[in-house]
C-alpha cells in the first residue's frame, strides 16, 4: 500500500510544481510580449517563444507525468481520499510558494479558509484505512440478495 501513497504524493507534488512552473513562464511570457498577443508572430513565433520559456514546457511534462503517478495511486486508493488530498496540498503548496516567490499574499480570512479546507481533507483522509480494509479485518458478510460473482 506505500508505493500507492508514494504515487500519491509525488503526483501531487508534480501537480503543485506543474502549476507554479506554468505561472512562471507564462509572466516571463507576458513581460516579453509586452501587451502583444501571443500569436502576433505566427505559430513560429510561438514555437520560438516556447523554447525560450522551457519552463513552462517543463511544467506541461510535470502535469503529463502527475497524470501517470495518480493513475497508479488511484488503482489501490480510494478516489474520495486520493483526490481531495491531492488537490488540496497541492493547493496548500501553491499557496506557500506563490507567497515567497511571486509575492502574491492572503488576507487572515483566506489564511483561516486554508487552514479549515487543510482539517477537512484531513478529516477525510483520517479514515482511510477503514474504506480501504485492513488485512486483518474480515471479509464483510455476504449479502444473500447479492448477484453471484461473474
């Protein structure tokens, strides 16, 4: 089960960087243009201007890669724990650097929501050993209007 975990964590750690790295190349884009559009110069130009930002073609294969990691996370975890997990430290990660890096700040009333969404999916994911079983817990008992097995 720790290898599902790990997938977990390192998907949502590629989310998290995929997003920032996104945001990083495309303001590094727009202080380059200057007000232009994007297009201006053609599918060349934005070919050209992508190579030259690589950071935000990193950032496309860190979303490519969380892709593959959270498939495999999600063949043993339970969607309802996985996911909000995911996107929610993920969120918290995001928070934090974009406060450091990109001097972007929350108010006390978007730092309390943080916090309260960070003990939701804490609640959630509490449990998650329960929905998952345990190998010592018993198979539960079975249910006589069932469909049998095909």
């Amino acid at each position: 089960m720790a290898k599902y975990v790990i997938a977990l964590v390192v998907a949502l750690l590629l989310n998290a960087s995929a997003n920032l790295m996104i945001k990083f190349g495309m303001r590094a884009i727009d202080l380059e243009l200057q007000g232009a559009g994007i297009m201006s110069d053609g599918v060349l130009g934005v070919v050209k201007l992508l190579l030259r930002h690589w950071i935000l073609l990193v950032g496309l294969g860190c979303f490519a890669a969380n892709v593959v990691f959270y498939s495999f996370a999600l063949q043993k975890l339970p969607i309802s724990v996985a996911y909000p997990i995911m996107v929610t430290t993920g969120f918290a990660i995001i928070v934090v650097v974009a406060g450091a890096m990109l001097h972007e700040r929350l108010s006390v009333t978007q730092w309390i929501g943080v916090a309260a969404i960070l003990v939701g999916v804490a609640l959630v994911a509490k449990d998650a050993g329960n929905q998952m079983g345990s190998p010592t817990q018993s198979p539960p008992a079975s249910d006589s209007h069932a469909l049998p097995p095909t």
